[in-house]
C-alpha cells in the first residue's frame, strides 16, 4: 500500500498532494483543503495595524512618567514634552481640596456638540470637569462663576473650534478666560475641526501653545490621555 509523503501535517499544497502517491487518487482532497486566501490575510493585516499597531504608524512609541505599569496609551514626543509641563502644575496642586481636575473654555456655539462630547467622555473616564453647562446657576454673575471655576481647578482645557475662533475675534467670554488660563502654565488647547494655522491667525499666543489635535488622534483618546495626565 502506498504510503502518504507529509502523513504528520497533511499537504500544504494541492500539487504535494497530487504527487503523493497515496493521496494523490482521492478527488475530495482538492475540495477538502481550505487554501488561505489574500482577503483572509488583508484583514489580518488590516486588524493589527488598526490595532497593535496603530500607535507605532502614529509615532507613538512612548508611555508617559505619569504612565502606571498597565496603561496602553502611547504618546509622540511632541505630546510629552507638551504635558510634562502641565503634569508638573497637576502635581503641585494636588493636594489643594475641592480642586476640579479640569476647566474646559469652549464657544457657546460649541455647548450641546464638541464641548459637550469632550466634557462626557473625560467624565467617563473618571475627570471631574468644571463645565458651564451645568456648573453656572441661574440667575448668577456668568463671569463671577467663570472666575470661579479657574481658581478651582488644577488645569485648564480650551476647545479651539471654527466657533471658538470667532468669538475670540470677537472678544467674548472666551477671550477673558483665555487671559486667565494663559498667565498660568496650566493650559492645553485642543483642536477640533480646524487647524493651528488659523488659531494663529487669531490669537498668536495661544497658537504658541502646543495641544492636542483630533486630526491626530480621536476624542477618545483624547480624553483618555487626559484622565492619565490628572491622575496622581
């Protein structure tokens, strides 16, 4: 009786067992052998870069100081050294009492969408966050709340949207609690929806200030890094 070449693992391919003098007469083998296709491989391929990968593809490469041992968010280093400045102010005020982690300046225009997305996400990942929207009381000082959130929270966020740049044009809220935030080194701009040449064009000194951008990376992330960067 003829006896099978790869008897162990089986053929690799339908020509090995067209050759096999013991398999090569059983017509089913052909039908019976899944081959991988190139659609198997692409989606293989497509779900590690989506995922162990992305962060390489990205440039982030590095976990933060701040990092703890288990975290899986990586950072370029344009992102460190814009935060370790900021993680320092963080570590100084925490042990302040009744501090917020975070401010976050936003456009009015931007209340019920980005500023609202921005506020829900870092409160779902543990940030408590003084927002207008549900910090200012009816019938009180909007400014006098204003200030009051800023002297009680440890860092401060501005969402620099289309809205947000033309109400600092304006010279709205925005742009008072923009005066505030930029005396301390306690402020990280995020850009939504539009770019740091136009924030530039608008207000110079902000558009000095190194951010977060969500061209670069999502709002989840986004908010994730946050969490991390408050966390002491």
């Amino acid at each position: 009786m003829a006896q099978c070449t790869a008897p162990r693992n089986g053929h690799r391919t339908a020509s090995g067992a067209a050759n096999c003098p013991a398999c090569s007469s059983r017509s089913s083998y052909r039908s019976n052998y899944s081959y991988p296709s190139y659609n198997d491989s692409y989606s293989s391929s497509r779900s590690m870069n989506s995922s162990g990968n992305y962060n390489v593809s990205k440039g982030r490469t590095q976990k933060a100081r701040w990092s703890n041992s288990g975290s899986s968010i990586y950072y370029t280093q344009t992102e460190i050294n814009t935060l370790t400045p900021i993680r320092k102010v963080v570590e100084q005020r925490a042990e302040k009492p009744d501090l917020r982690d975070v401010f976050l300046c936003h456009a009015w225009d931007d209340r019920k969408e980005s500023a609202l997305e921005l506020n829900d996400l870092l409160v779902a990942n543990g940030v408590s966050v003084w927002f207008s929207e549900k910090d200012i009381p009816l019938g009180t000082s909007f400014l006098r709340e204003i200030d009051k959130g800023l002297a009680k929270s440890k860092i401060g966020l501005v969402l620099v949207t289309p809205s947000f740049l033309k109400r600092v044009q304006n010279e709205g809220v925005a742009d008072k609690e923009l005066s505030v935030l930029l005396a301390r080194d306690q402020l990280i701009p995020i850009v939504h929806n539009t770019t740091y040449d136009d924030l530039r064009d608008v207000s110079p000194l902000l558009g000095s200030r190194n951010g977060l951008d969500t061209q670069d990376d999502s709002m989840e992330n986004i908010a994730k890094k946050l969490a991390e960067l408050i966390t002491v």
